[in-house]
C-alpha cells in the first residue's frame, strides 16, 4: 500500500518508541524492562497498509482494533527484540520528528546483552530515560 519513501517518513513522524521500567518481584534487579513502538491513528486502515510494509520487510506487529475503553482507535505495536531490531533497520538516516530513536537504540542494544538485569544496568537505564542524574 505504501512505497519504501512514505513508509519512511511514517516512522520518521508517527513512530513512538517506548521504554517501560516496572517494579517485578522475580527479575534480577527488582525490576522488569519493556521495549516498545508504538503507532497510533484513528484510521485502521491506514496502519493495515503499514502493517503489509512490515510484513513485506520482515517485521512481525500486533494490531488492535481499539486499545482500549479510555483510547478506542487502533493501536499497532512491535515488541519482542529482534524485530524491533529489523524495524530500527528500516529507519532512514535522517533526524526524527522528535529525537526519539538514539536513546531507544541504547537500550534496545543493553536489553539484548542483558546488561540492564543488573543494578548497575537499572541505573544507567534510569540516567538514559532522565530520572536520575
């Protein structure tokens, strides 16, 4: 539905990484980290079409139809590791929207050599996403 040059500029404007630190009485360091894009529209039709580009580029996603009562528009995420890897690797090397990407790349690459189950890693992913200096 969409050509390699919109489907650029769709990331480079829509995409909305996520890192997610939540408390986890079974994970090393106490807490359990969550890696995350998100695309949010009010047209399902419009992200079926970005869904097929990320099909087409190997990319697996999860569409919802509505997110839930409180955001009911359709919500398409990427999560586990090697796909947002894939998904990283369609972003043109051209600045974002709003700088969201580097610190994301970061973490992505801590998350994959485990570096952020320690506490040291916990830290360093805190001074990353600006709660501790």
């Amino acid at each position: 539905m969409f050509t390699n040059k919109q489907s650029e500029g769709i990331i480079l404007a829509m995409a909305t990484p996520e890192i997610s630190i939540e408390r986890s009485k079974t994970a090393a360091a106490g807490y359990r980290v969550k890696l995350r894009i998100h695309f949010r529209c009010r047209n399902l039709a419009f992200l079926e079409g970005f869904q097929e580009y990320l099909i087409d580029n190997d990319v697996d996603s999860y569409l919802k139809e509505s997110e839930g009562s409180h955001r009911p528009y359709p919500l398409l995420r990427i999560t586990k590791p090697e796909n947002l890897r894939k998904f990283l690797a369609l972003i043109p090397d051209l600045p974002d929207a709003n700088d969201r990407f580097e610190c994301f790349k970061k973490v992505l690459t801590m998350y994959e050599k485990g570096t952020h189950m320690t506490q040291k890693g916990l830290d360093e992913l805190l001074i990353l996403k600006g709660y501790m200096l």
